[in-house]
C-alpha cells in the first residue's frame, strides 16, 4: 500500500458533470462501494479546467442540468477538438427519452461512453453506468479503492505496556499503511487489537494484522502494512468509504478553489 500505482493498476478516476442530488447522494456512494474512484463536478463550467488537471479520466456529464443543450453540445465539441483532452471519455446522462437527442451524441459526436437514459430506479441506473465502467476498466487491476490520507488521519491502539499512535498513510476498505510512535519495530504478523481510526470526526473499531514494512528516508520512522481482519464490521468499513469519498472529492474542490483565485488574483 505504498504511493499509488501507474494507472493501468490504479484505474481511471470517474466524474460526474453537473450531477443531480440522486446522483450525489446515492449513486456515488454505491460506485465507492463498488472500489471505483469516484467524484463530482458540481459546475459544468468547470469540466474542462478538471479534464485538463486528470486528462486520463471517464466523465459522465449530465445533460438534464447547468447548461443549455446548445451548452452541452460545445463542451462535448470542445474536449473532443482539444488534443490535450484526447484521453478523456465522455458519456451523457439524461431522463430526456428523446431518440433524436441520443442520435445527436451517440451518431454526431460518438461519445466513447455512451448515451444512458436514467431509470427513476437507482439500481438500473447504477447497473448500466456499472457495464460502462467495466468496459472501460475504470478499476485497473487494482480490486480496491486506496486513498491518501491528510494529516489528521490518526491511530491509536494499546499494548500490555504503551499506548501506541500514530498517522494513517493510506487507507482502503481492506487495511492500511501507518507510521507509528513509539515505533517498537513490529514483525511480521503482529496482530495490532481495538486499533481505534480516527477519520475527521468519525471514530472506527478494527482489528489489523502487520502484512510488511520498510523504512522510511530521512529517519522518518517505519511505515507498516496492516490488513484489516476479515470479520470487521460493515458499519465500520461504511465509516471507512464515507471518509475516503470525502478525501476524494476534497482533492477536486481544493485544486478548483485554488484555480479561482488564480483567476481572481490576475
């Protein structure tokens, strides 16, 4: 659980454009659970500044919302003209059954992923996104979601003699890699229990076994390798994906924040 792997391994990151509040509360979440990663665009306008920031990414852009349909139209013409943007794959959402409107995309603009008319049922919808995905393999190889963790991403556990903690380096659904104080250089298999994380105010209980560990430059400590045991609870491993969907879409927002007031600054 080292620093992540070339794409090929990690994946594609997957957006959702202008996306509307099924799409936001629901959907995203199961897709998460699904190890795919995930994140909103909240403003069509902003779709291509993100495009240009993650040029290898799938984009669903939701055509109900934000945009006129002559809107939606020159985004799609714009990535499509730009070669910078050659890698990304558009789609198109809409509850619109028009046959003419799919032909427009689908036929004129032959976006890669396709034109998939929304179900008032989440699961058909989640399911046809789902086939789309896979066929893109939006997941690599990798067979779960990891992300990096900010700073205050913590540990704590204790032994018959200490009160051991320390910062979660990153984190899936399945373990973690950690550096921790004191560091009692831990061997292999050394069963950490009532490991307590600590994820920006959500508390979660796990068991975690130590699979390796390296040591770090610079004299910065030994990161460990820790699989969480098999029978950790759903409720905590919810708490786990809630955290890593907020890590994700912080990534997108921060660099949008920090390319407005670039903006603003000239």
């Amino acid at each position: 659980m080292d620093s992540l792997a070339p794409d090929s391994i990690a994946g594609k990151k997957v957006f959702f454009v202008q996306p509307n509040s099924v799409i936001q509360r629901e959907m995203v979440a199961e897709l998460i659970r699904l190890e795919y990663e995930v994140y909103l665009i909240s403003d069509a306008k902003d779709a291509k500044d993100v495009f240009h920031q993650y040029p290898d990414c799938l984009a669903f852009l939701n055509i109900d919302d934000g945009l006129t349909e002559e809107g939606w139209l020159q985004l799609v013409q714009g990535v499509q003209s730009d070669p910078s943007l050659s890698a990304v794959r558009l789609g198109i959402l809409t509850y619109n059954p028009d046959p003419q409107l799919a032909n427009r995309y689908l036929l004129t603009h032959r976006v890669p992923c396709g034109f998939v008319r929304l179900s008032l049922r989440l699961s058909e919808s989640t399911a046809i996104i789902t086939k789309v995905l896979e066929a893109n393999e939006a997941r690599g190889r990798r067979k779960f979601l990891r992300v990096e963790c900010d700073e205050y991403a913590r540990l704590n556990f204790k032994t018959p003699t200490d009160t051991i903690e320390g910062r979660v380096v990153d984190l899936s659904t399945v373990g973690l890699s950690c550096v921790l104080d004191p560091d009692k250089v831990w061997p292999h298999r050394t069963v950490f229990k009532g490991m307590q994380l600590k994820l920006k105010g959500s508390l979660c209980l796990v068991d975690g076994v130590v699979m390796g560990s390296r040591r770090l430059e610079g004299g910065m400590g030994t990161l460990y390798i820790v699989l969480f045991d098999a029978k950790t609870s759903n409720h905590h491993r919810e708490k786990i994906r809630i955290y890593m969907q907020w890590v994700l879409q912080s990534s997108v927002d921060n660099f949008l924040r920090g390319r407005r007031r670039k903006v603003a600054a000239h």
